[in-house]
C-alpha cells in the first residue's frame, strides 16, 4: 500500500457486495471494513478515512442515523448505497449531508467514478469557505439549513425537492450545471431520458422565486447545456463576509 493511497470505508450488511466493493476498490484505495457504525464513528473521529460508503436499510443502526452522527464533526465524503429508489429517501439522504446517492444494482464503473468525484470534490474545497447563503433580489437562501427567507425573516415553503434544486444549485460556484449531472446529483442515478420530473421540479420552483425574489429570471436555463442561478443577480455569502 502506498502513503498517499485515500482511506475509503464501507459499511454495508451484504457480505458479498462488500467483498465486490473490496475487489473494486483496493487495486486503487486502501480499503477499510468497519462491523458497525460506531467503528465508522471512530474511523472517522481518528481522521483516519477519506470517503465513505454506507448502506441505508443496515440491522442494527440505519445508514441515514449514521450519517447524521458523521455530520456533526465532519465533513468527510459520504455516498449512500441503497436499493430504496424514491424520490423521498434520495432526497433525505442528500439533506442531512450525504455527497452522493447510488441506487442498487449499480455498474461498477459508475460507482468508481462517483467515488474519484467525491475525492475530488472534497479536494477541491479543503481551503474553500463554506457558502452560508444566496441572496437572490428579495429573498435569502440558507444554504445550510435550505431555507427560504425574505429580506425581513418571514419563512417562504419549499417542497423538499425544490429546496435540494436550489442548493445543488447554489453550490455550483456559478458553472453551468448540464441536465444530465443536475439529475445525477440529485436523483443518485444516471440520467433518465423519460424522467421529465426535475424539469417540473424545475419549473415550480423557477416560477416560485420569481414572484418572491421580484428577480425575473432566476435560473437561467440554456437549451441543450444546462441550468445556473442567475448570479448576475445575486450575490452569495461564506462565512467571512456580510451583506
């Protein structure tokens, strides 16, 4: 093994898919097998794994529990193995701090690529300032809690799923997001030419922040590339700067 080789961890209640997972990913990782979540916890607490991977439906204590202990101390790669295919347990996951959904069965080549995007990503913002929030016009979106707030405080409902839009959104950094990746980020899957869901998704919530923002358009879409916040009206906030 080498020195600089990532750590990545898998918990999962599979023994065969783990020992697929091992197959897949020790040529390239170090590849680190925790019995339970509390072992993961103290991989994790010990600094001593780069990315994880986790399964949701496990016996003794679920994946999205997990996650959410994970959380409250680090920001270390989380992407969620899971055979629940809905919108709603994609959505949970993604919300409480999960990288990345990748639905059961998955092709082995895609789930290599979600695992280098991770480490990549996760590079990426090592020096980053966290972006705490977007203010579009006349509103404020928390980034962090996902909220939606005007100038004043008052609240403004989102469905779950447009709250996640806006926020993968918001942590595009102002790049054009195509359909395709806009729909892996969020679904956890590869693009579905006949799911028409994130363009309705899409529509509600362009239409939503139009009215609220007074910004009259929003999200700028591009036919054939993709989808952005129009941040020429907007501004964003890390955790160093003011309004």
């Amino acid at each position: 093994m080498k020195e600089n080789q990532f750590r990545i961890a898998a918990l999962d209640d599979d023994a065969a898919l783990v020992r697929l997972l091992r197959f897949l990913l020790e040529k390239e990782y170090q590849f680190l097998m925790p019995n339970n979540g509390t072992q993961l916890c103290r991989l994790v607490d010990e600094n001593a794994v780069d990315a994880i991977l986790l399964d949701i439906g496990l016996p003794e204590e679920d994946g999205i529990s997990i996650a959410k202990r994970i959380r409250e101390t680090s920001m270390v790669p989380i992407i969620f193995l899971s055979g629940n295919t809905s919108d709603e347990m994609i959505v949970k996951g993604l919300n409480i701090g999960g990288d990345d959904y990748v639905t059961k069965p998955f092709q082995s080549d895609v789930l290599l690529a979600r695992v280098r995007s991770a480490l990549r990503h996760s590079a990426d913002h090592v020096s980053a300032q966290p972006l705490l929030n977007i203010k579009l016009g006349d509103v404020i979106f928390e980034v962090r809690d996902q909220r939606l707030v005007t100038l004043n405080g008052q609240l403004v409902k989102l469905t779950e799923m447009e709250a996640l839009i806006l926020s993968t959104l918001a942590r595009a950094d102002n790049q054009m997001l195509s359909r395709e990746e806009m729909f892996r980020r969020i679904y956890g899957r590869e693009w579905d030419l006949l799911n028409r869901g994130l363009e309705v998704h899409l529509s509600h919530l362009r239409r939503k922040l139009t009215i609220v923002s007074g910004v009259e358009n929003p999200i700028v879409g591009v036919r054939g590339i993709g989808y952005r916040l129009n941040l020429e009206q907007a501004s964003l906030q890390h955790d160093s700067d003011d309004f």
